[in-house]
C-alpha cells in the first residue's frame, strides 16, 4: 500500500521507504502525484493545463508522459509499467486505488463520517481527521494556482472541523478540549467568530470568567479593526449573561480586571458620534453596564466609569 501525504510536504510512504522532497525526480513529477492524489484522474490535457498554469509547451503530451515515466520509477524502481500504481486510462492518468491511500480523502471520508451525528458519535471521527490535517495542504506549492486553491479550501474545512469539534466536546462537559480546539481554530483563522463564540462559553464552562471576559473583549477589538464590525448578536448575548452573572469568591480581582480594561477603552472613545449615533448608543448602554458590572463585582471601590482611566 502507497500511502500519500499531501497536508504539510507532499511524501510517499510504502512499506519502510519514504519519499518526500527531490525524491519524486523533481518538481514536475512531484506535482503529477500531487494533482492526481487530489484529483483523482485527468485527461492528459487538463493535467498539462494545471501543470505548466495555463500554458503549456508545444510538445506538452511527450514532455508529459516523460515525467509520469520518472515518477513511476521513483515510485517503483523494480516495478514495471503494467505494475505501476499510476494507471493509464481513457487518455489520462489515474492513481490505482486498490493500491493507494490518501490523507486528503481519508479527512474528507471522516468529515462525512462525523455530519449530522450527536458529540458521542461525531468526535471520534473528528479528532481523526484532525490528526491528519495538523498542517496546511501542500505546503511545498507555495504558488500554483491549483494548489492555492486547494489549500483555501482544506483550510476551511478545517476550521469548520475544529469549530465543530469544539462545540461537541463543550456540549459533553469537557470544557478544556472545547477550549483547545476552538484555540486551533482560531490559528487557522483569526477572524473565526464561531470559533471566539465557543472560546468565551468554554471559558465560562470552565468556571474562568474573567478569562471569558477577555477573549470576548480580543475577539471585539480583532473584528473592529480588521473588519470594522461588532460581534454577532450570539457573542453580545454571551456577554451579557458573563457581565450578569455573580461573581463567584475568589474570582473578584480577575473580572473585575478584564472589566476595566474595556472600561478604560470606552471611556477614552467617548460617545463615537463620529461613527453614527446607534454605535454611540450602543457604546452608552455598554458603559452602563459595565460600570453596575464593577460595582457589584468590587462593592467597596465603587469604582465609576468615569473614573477609570
């Protein structure tokens, strides 16, 4: 069995031998494995178009068939055309299936696996599917345009993997692997605001809502200043139930912490009129709450808004 890897370098294990970098014979005969390992099977003709982007040389087919030629051998070296578990086909190439295993399809197959199922049944799934995909796709084609794609692509899947994965554990109980994988996530994609969602409830879960203020708080400066909008009315909600809940003994200093550091911003924006007056409505009814959060959470100090700076 051929074992394909294309999530991180693209490597071949079969058996005890491993290839991996100049061992396909260059960067031609490493990009045919790579694009029927994605693909499946192409004509000829396709297959030149994705390799040489857009423009292929004259003789594209004889060059074509050459490099397939190389990688077989690299492939097998005692092996034989008839053998090779690169297969000739209705004018194009396929790669025998019988014969050979590929990550990409097998992350794909356990995402299937996984949809419409409960925590229970989801999660095993899942988690092996992020096993495979701990690295972007194909991370030694930096700029094919197939590649690109590709890798958008498998990057989104993957942060739907871990946003899920994190939404089944938290509904289980396990609040610290709901925060591991809604932190993955956000790796992948910063501006994941389902991700942040579960990374404040799973705070909260875990009993460290100071901590749940925080990130509510990153994930709001990242979305205005890269996005220039609030957070969804799911987050805004969440918050608002953190700020009304009590405050457990001992958790005092940290909320109270992570409130008047988003106290200090508010009072130095003002009123925002410069940005219309709902966000200054919005920023108004903020502080409001922010302050009664203060004073119940820290009853002596009595701290104002105002005062805060």
């Amino acid at each position: 069995m051929y074992e394909i890897q294309l999530f991180g370098s693209v490597r071949v294990r079969a058996g005890r031998a491993v290839l991996s970098g100049r061992d396909f014979g260059g960067v031609k005969p490493r990009q045919i494995l790579a694009l029927l390992a994605l693909w499946g099977a192409l004509p000829k003709d396709e297959l030149a178009e994705l390799l040489w982007l857009g423009r292929p040389p004259a003789n594209h087919v004889a060059t074509l068939e050459s490099y397939v030629s190389v990688l077989r051998r690299r492939l097998d070296p005692q092996g034989s055309v008839r053998r090779s578990v690169i297969l000739t086909r209705n004018g194009g190439y396929r790669l025998d299936s019988d014969r050979v295993s590929v990550d990409v399809t097998r992350f794909d197959a356990l995402l299937a696996a996984a949809a419409g199922c409960g925590p229970s049944r989801a999660l095993p799934p899942l988690r092996a599917a992020l096993t495979l995909a701990n690295e972007p796709l194909l991370v030694d084609e930096p700029f094919a345009d197939w590649a690109v794609d590709a890798r958008e692509r498998y990057r989104k899947r993957i942060v739907d993997a871990l946003v899920g994965a994190a939404a089944h554990t938290l509904a289980v109980g396990d609040a610290p692997a709901a925060l591991e994988f809604a932190a993955r996530a956000l790796r992948w994609d910063p501006l994941a605001e389902r991700g942040w969602y579960l990374r404040v409830a799973a705070h909260r879960a875990h009993g460290d809502r100071a901590a749940a203020l925080r990130a509510y708080d990153e994930c709001r400066r990242l979305l205005s200043h890269e996005l220039g909008v609030e957070p969804s009315a799911e987050l805004r909600h969440l918050f608002l139930d953190l700020l009304r809940q009590e405050v457990p003994a001992g958790c005092v200093d940290g909320v109270v912490a992570a409130i008047r550091a988003m106290a200090r911003e508010l009072a130095a924006v003002g009123d925002l009129r410069a940005v219309g007056e709902g966000a200054g409505t919005s920023a108004r009814r903020l502080a409001q709450l922010l302050t009664q959060a203060t004073e119940l959470a820290d009853p002596p100090a009595r701290t104002p808004l105002s005062a805060v700076s």
